[in-house]
C-alpha cells in the first residue's frame, strides 16, 4: 500500500513538472535569432577600417531626436552589415596602437551598432506571454539573452553586448560618460546620435550627448515643491562609475556616488538649477525606465 502510494504522489510530481515544462515552452520568449552577415557584406568590411558605413547608416535611419526608422534599416542593412563586418576584420593590433579616446570611440561604436543589429534581426519584436507581463510588447527586454548570450564579431572575437559593456568600457577605461553614449534600443536610454563618435571630437561629443539626456523629463526633473530631484535609472545602477572623475564632498547630505551623479547633473544645466543641486536640500527619487523600442512612428 505505501509502495502503490509513494509510486502515485512520484507519478503527480512528474506530471507537474512536464507542465511546469511545456507551459515555460510555450509562453518564455523565444531564443534570440543568429547574428548572420552576408557574403558582400564580409567583403566590403574587409577594406581598411573606417566608420563611413556607420556613419551613413546612422544618417540614413536615425533622426534629429535619436529615433529609429527599424523598419527601413531592416529593408536596407547594407551599410550596417558592412561595418560590422569591419568590426569583426579589425586586426588587433592596430587597434592597440591607438589613443584611448579612439578606443572608446570604437567600443561605444561598436555596442551602438550591435545593438542596432540585434533588434532587426528580430524585427517586428515578438512578445513573449511572460515578457510582457514586465515589459512593453515591442521592447529589447522581449529579446532572449540579448545582451549576455547573443554573439557579434569583433576583431575576431565572439563578444556579447554585455562584454563590450562592462568588459571593455567600464573595466578598461574611466570614462563614466559613455552612460549618456550606450544606446540600448529604449526610450529611457539617451539619444541615439546620428553620427559616430570619433576621437577627435569624443569630448565635446560626450558633453553634449550629457546635455541631449539630462533635457527631457523622463530622464531629468527636479520637483522643489516636494523637494525631490528625480534621476534615471541610469545614474542608480551605475553611480559609482562617476566616483574617480566627478566625487565631491558636496552636498554632505547624499553618499558618495549621488554626490558624483549631482555634480555631472549640474554642470550641464542652468546656474539656478545647478545652485540647487549643489545645495543639496533635496531627496534624490529614481524614475521609472520606459523600456518601449526608440522607433520613429
């Protein structure tokens, strides 16, 4: 009798979990499409490097504002797929002759046109029954393991958007303004220029993309009514990154990484409102990230 009924409740459990099984089948998002270039597309990326492709991608389907035209770039990849394919032909060891602002200008880059990549090769985005009970139907967040198993080539190397990320940029380089430059295909990410950054004009670029965020009141807004500064999320998971570049002992009432983030704030905006941060009289409230794709409409 025990043995028939030890035999019914492992019986039960077995059912559950094929359930549990096919049910995370048939509502988890489906895995992220293979990022594949053609043949003409690796024979054009084989000329010496330059971002000439890029740059003629980003004017062609980005506007003024960062937006996307996905459908078009879809329809029309070549210019794309070039450049990423000189990615991946770049010869190591030229890029290790370079400065460090031309190798930031690279990584960032990079990660803006893998992202790029990323969405149309799974454009229209479908939505998974599970995603979207946390995420907007047409977000990059639908996209299974975009960002830390979806492969792209670079000098050679498999890498994930998360490598080039926090690997490359964040590990090797103190330039915490590449927050205000990585583009991860959502509303609530900054603008996505469209013109590739270059080492030449990386700072007044980076200022500028700083200034281009902080404009918007979904990234920025300061409520002195309520005395509350509101921040994107942006600043709260990467804070400490501001840290060696912008730290300051003012205002004392914050820890360390928000005075940092409310030093960067202020400088780029008006002298009134930049005299409030540095006050510091104020709760600091993080805002809700719109996760929505950056597509022209």
């Amino acid at each position: 009798m025990k043995a028939k009924t030890l035999c019914l409740r492992i019986g039960v459990v077995l059912v559950l979990v094929a359930i549990a099984v096919a049910a995370w089948v048939i509502l988890a998002p489906p895995p992220a499409k293979p990022i594949r270039l053609d043949a003409a597309a690796l024979a054009a990326g084989s000329s010496p490097f330059s971002y000439q492709n890029y740059a003629e991608a980003l004017k062609t389907f980005v506007n003024d504002v960062g937006m996307v035209n996905y459908k078009g770039l879809k329809a029309n990849s070549k210019a794309l797929d070039a450049f990423l394919a000189a990615l991946g032909a770049l010869d190591p060891k030229v890029f290790a002759a370079w400065s460090e602002k031309e190798k930031i200008a690279f990584w960032i880059n990079a990660y803006n046109a893998c992202t790029l990549k990323a969405i149309i090769a799974n454009y229209p985005i479908r939505a998974s029954v599970v995603g979207s009970l946390r995420f907007p139907g047409n977000s990059i967040r639908q996209i299974s393991g975009v960002w830390s198993a979806l492969q792209f080539r670079v000098m050679g190397e498999e890498i994930t958007l998360d490598t080039i990320e926090h690997k490359r940029l964040r590990a090797q380089f103190n330039e915490p303004r590449i927050h205000m430059a990585l583009v991860c295909a959502a509303m609530s990410c900054p603008p996505l220029r469209n013109e590739p950054y270059v080492a030449d004009r990386l700072d007044p670029q980076l200022d500028d993309q700083t200034k281009r965020f902080l404009a918007t009141p979904t990234k920025l807004r300061i409520d002195r009514d309520k005395g509350v500064v509101h921040l994107s999320a942006i600043f709260k998971w990467f804070g400490d990154d501001f840290v060696k570049t912008f730290g300051t002992d003012r205002p004392a009432r914050h820890g360390e990484s928000v005075r940092a983030v409310l030093n960067i704030v202020g400088r780029s905006l008006a002298r009134k409102d930049a005299d409030y941060l540095a006050e510091g009289q104020f709760d600091v409230d993080y805002l809700d990230y719109d996760w929505s794709l950056n597509e022209q409409k």
